[in-house]
C-alpha cells in the first residue's frame, strides 16, 4: 500500500503538482496518465523511493516493485534468466548449488560429507523460495514476454535494448511484490505479449500503477484513473475504469465551462454596478466591497482548463545528396556465440521509404546501428553516398547526453546555429524556460523523445534512421509525429511496432529480418507489423 499527503513535485523551479493526497491500496489498478512532462515518470519516481518530493510525505508498507521507463545499470556478463530469478534471490542459491553439485562430484571423504550438508541446506532454502516451480514459473512469465529459453541463457549484453527492457518487465513480474509501478511496459512487446500482459495485470492482487499511452491496456486493466493536469498542478482522482473516466472528464470539462462563463457573466455584473456608484462619495465603501466580491468569484471557480499544449514536429529539408546516399552490403553481426543476422544488403535510394520488420530479438535495432556507423559488422560494408547526412534516433535515447542540459545537447546537434534560434526550435519543442537548463538524465520519456526528435530538426539530415520513434509520446505529440512522417521528403528507414507509423510512411520497401529478405511493400505485410 502507498499513501501520499500533501505531496508537491517540482522539475528544477517550475511547479508540476501541489497538494496531492491519494492512497493506492490492493486491489486498486490506477492508470497514471497525462499529457509529456505533466510528471508521471516523477510521480512515479517518488512514489517508489528513488526521489523525494518537495513538500508533503510518502509511506509504503508491503514489497514493492518498479519499472522505470529508462533501463537500470545492471551487470551485462548475467544471463537473462540470472537476472529475472535474482527479483527473489533464486539465483544466487542455484549458483551456490551448482557449486556445491561440483564440488561433491570432485571431493571425497570428510570434505565430500561437507558438501553434501550444505547441499542441503541450500535445497531447503531453495524449497523457501519456491524451489523449481519459481523457476518454471519465472521461465513462463518470460516465455510469454517473448523471450525464449535460448535468450535466457544469454549474458544480458548480448541482447538488444527492446530484449533487455523485456527481461526487467519479467523480473518485476516475477518479483511477486505486493505494489508494482510500471512506467510505459508496453514498450518493445509485441501484439500477443500485451495481450498477455493485461490478462496478468487485470489479476494482479495487489496496488498497481501503471503509465501507459495504450488504451487498450488501460482499458482493459485500470479500475481508477489520476489524471495529471500541467495547467492546473492538481492530480484528479476518479475512481472508475478507463471508460468511464473519459465521460467524467468531459462532463467536468463542461461544467467547468459553465462556471467560469456564470462567474464571468456574475463578476462583470458586479464591476458594472460598482462603477456606477463609485461616482457617488455615499456609495465608495459600497462599490469597493462590490469589487471584492467580483475578485473572489474569479478566483473561486475553477479556472477553465486550456488546451494542452502540443510540439510542433518537422523533420529537417533534407541537404542535397546523391541518387543513392547510403548503401549497404552483406552485414552480418553476432554477440558471441549468438548470430543475429548474415547477409543483409540494402540500398537507400533519395527519398526511399523501408520499413524493417522481424520478431524481437531479429536484429532490427542492430541493423540501424550499423547503418548510423555506430557499431561495426562482423563482415560486410556500410558505404556513404555523395551528400549522405544521417539522422538516427534511438528508442532508448542513446543520442542524448544524459549529463549535459537541455540546451547543450541541442547546440552540440547544431554547432553553427545561432542560441537565439536553437532556443526557438526547443520552445517549438515545449522546452522554454529554465526547462533548457535540465539535464536531460531528469528528462521523462516523453521529454527526452522530444529533445531527441528536435536534434534531428536541426540536423538537415537526408536519411533518417528511426527507431521506435512514436513509443512515450501522448496521443496528440503521436499524431504530430505521424504528420511529420507524411510530409518528410528524405529517405526514411524505419522501425516500428506502430501500425499507424508505417501507415503514415506509406513505405515502399520492406527488410525482413533474420533472414535480410527484401521485398516491394504490400498490404500483406501490414498484418506483421504489430506482431515484429
């Protein structure tokens, strides 16, 4: 259970939520939701314990589990399934096992009967924490994740940041904490993996809090909703599901609506009468008294809820280039032992638009990689074009400089741009203010998509390399990218879950991976993409 009191969040000097009391109890199911930047990932922070508020306390009692939107530094040399069994210290009693297994096959005697004891004494720890049905059950939870039992054995290295996310979303689940705080863990799964996903949560019986902009899990999970509001810094609470609260919500708004129209209507009537006998000298206490009253209704009334304010996403005009700017030819890359693909060859014609699809784990983030120069193919050549500019964005944000500010990581995109207009394409971006000045280590998901998306505005690439680009954004800034998508005049080479991304591509070209096939685009490949 988690109770807050009072609390009040803040990003660096600009207020995100004041006087905030709630109480997430078992069984309750919030959907956490509201525009990019509002502060859910703060929210979320704070209630798990990895930050504090400005103002107010948060008590917990009962094991808690928490999902962060950005990946945790963990040992990359442990195996998948080590990571996932450690959320109960499983797998730190199977080493211990497999050492003392080694270590009665190899001794004899009084130092072989010591082996055998503490053998035992493992197996009746192990039997505390579930035995080998916790172990069945955490390779389960991962199966139904899409991680098969040739990814768990692997070091956690050699996966890709979509496999990784996947194998921390298992550990949570596994935990069998009695809270769990998901920031987006949707994120990187797959069509059957959400489906998944909601069964499980819907029978989640503790506290839950979930961000998500997928409305078909909040929808089908959530039986609360806390609504951020930026406008006004308040978290409103409706406890009713997804629906539901979508009616509520705009039966406030309208009421809203009419109270500040009435308290207009009401306060003009006021400052009218007052006028009048202000030129009275008898009535001057009067219409002073008038005025106040006209004052207190205006402030009273809840003030009427502006328009969210949305990015205005444009992809750079791209700088001129050859009829070919970059061109690839027969990539294969392998972690270790692990072959990801072989034989890839691609080219990117001016203009082009390739979508990329395959299973988790096919190598599509590997292949972007490569194509941006950013990590070497085992054999096989990534040639640049006359002119090629190459623009990349990384679903896990790899591009920012998570140490630097808001602004630093914009001019270092754009050197040679003056500051009054890089200030200028962040405000277009939603960053003004002393927001420029945030590191962007603090940067919600949502921000940090934003920051990376306005480094490619500047950048006059010709070839935008572009991976998962929609996931974190809120419905409106996703519309804006989709747009931005449309009317692009570069090359693109996409990766995607999002099935209105590629719709808005309108690609050409289709890459399917492992097997780097190419192929001319049809609608028949639409029904892949959901499910790559």
């Amino acid at each position: 259970m988690i109770t807050a009191n009072d609390i009040e969040l803040r990003a660096g000097s600009r207020l995100l939520i004041e006087g905030a009391t709630f109480r997430v109890n078992p069984g309750d199911r919030v959907g956490l939701v509201g525009r990019n930047g509002a502060g859910k990932t703060t929210l979320t922070r704070v209630l798990a314990g990895e930050a504090l508020p400005a103002a107010g306390t948060v008590t917990r009692s009962g094991t808690l589990g928490y999902l962060p939107q950005d990946p945790r530094e963990v040992d990359l040399e442990e195996t998948a399934r080590d990571r996932i069994l450690s959320a109960r210290g499983l797998d730190e009693v199977l080493r211990e096992l497999r050492a003392a297994e080694e270590a009665m096959a190899a001794a004899s005697g009084a130092e072989r009967d010591r082996a055998v004891r503490r053998y035992g004494r493992l197996e009746e720890r192990l039997h505390v924490l579930g035995g080998y049905a916790a172990e069945a059950e955490a390779a389960s939870i991962a199966s139904s994740l899409g991680l098969p039992d040739r990814v768990m054995g692997q070091p956690l290295g050699t996966l890709s940041g979509g496999q990784r996310r996947r194998v921390e979303l298992a550990r949570i689940l596994f935990s069998g904490a009695d809270t769990l705080l998901l920031d987006e863990p949707t994120n990187h799964l797959d069509a059957d993996s959400i489906l998944w996903l909601r069964d499980f949560l819907r029978s989640h019986q503790g506290g839950l809090v979930v961000i998500s902009h997928d409305v078909g899990l909040l929808d089908a999970v959530v039986n609360r909703v806390f609504h951020l509001d930026a406008n006004r810094c308040v978290i409103d609470i409706y406890n009713v599901g997804w629906k539901t609260y979508l009616q509520q919500r705009e039966t406030d708004e309208r009421r809203r609506k009419r109270e500040a129209a009435n308290a207009r209507r009401q306060a003009a009537a006021l400052m009218a009468q007052a006028d009048k006998m202000r030129a009275k000298a008898t009535k001057a206490r009067a219409a002073q008294q008038m005025d106040r009253r006209a004052r207190r209704l205006l402030a009273e009334v809840e003030e009427e809820r502006r328009a969210d304010k949305v990015a205005k996403i444009r992809f750079p005009d791209p700088a001129p280039c050859g009829r070919t700017p970059l061109r690839a030819e027969g990539l294969s890359k392998s972690y270790g032992s692990l072959e990801i693909f072989t034989d890839v060859s691609l080219a990117v014609d001016r203009g082009s638009r390739v979508v990329v699809l395959g299973l988790n784990g096919a190598g599509k983030t590997t292949l972007l990689r490569l194509l941006a120069g950013l990590d070497k193919p085992d054999s096989g050549t990534v040639t640049a074009g006359h002119g090629l500019r190459i623009g990349y964005y990384a679903q896990e944000h790899e591009t920012l400089d998570v140490e630097r500010s808001v602004l630093e990581n914009m001019q270092s995109a754009a050197p040679a741009l003056a500051p009054v207009e890089v200030r200028k394409i962040l405000g277009s971006f939603l960053f003004s203010g002393d927001d420029v000045d945030k590191p962007a280590g603090v940067l919600s998901g949502g921000e940090k998509t934003r920051l990376a998306l306005a480094m490619l505005v500047v950048s006059s690439a010709n070839v935008l390399l572009l991976d998962e680009p929609t996931n974190n954004l809120d419905p409106a800034s996703r519309e804006e990218i989709l747009r931005a998508l449309r009317t692009y005049t570069g090359a693109i080479v996409l990766v995607t879950h999002d099935e209105g991304a590629v719709e808005a591509l309108r690609p050409e070209r289709v890459i399917l991976l492992p097997d780097g096939v190419e192929d001319i685009w049809s609608d028949d490949f639409a029904d892949l993409v959901a499910l790559a």
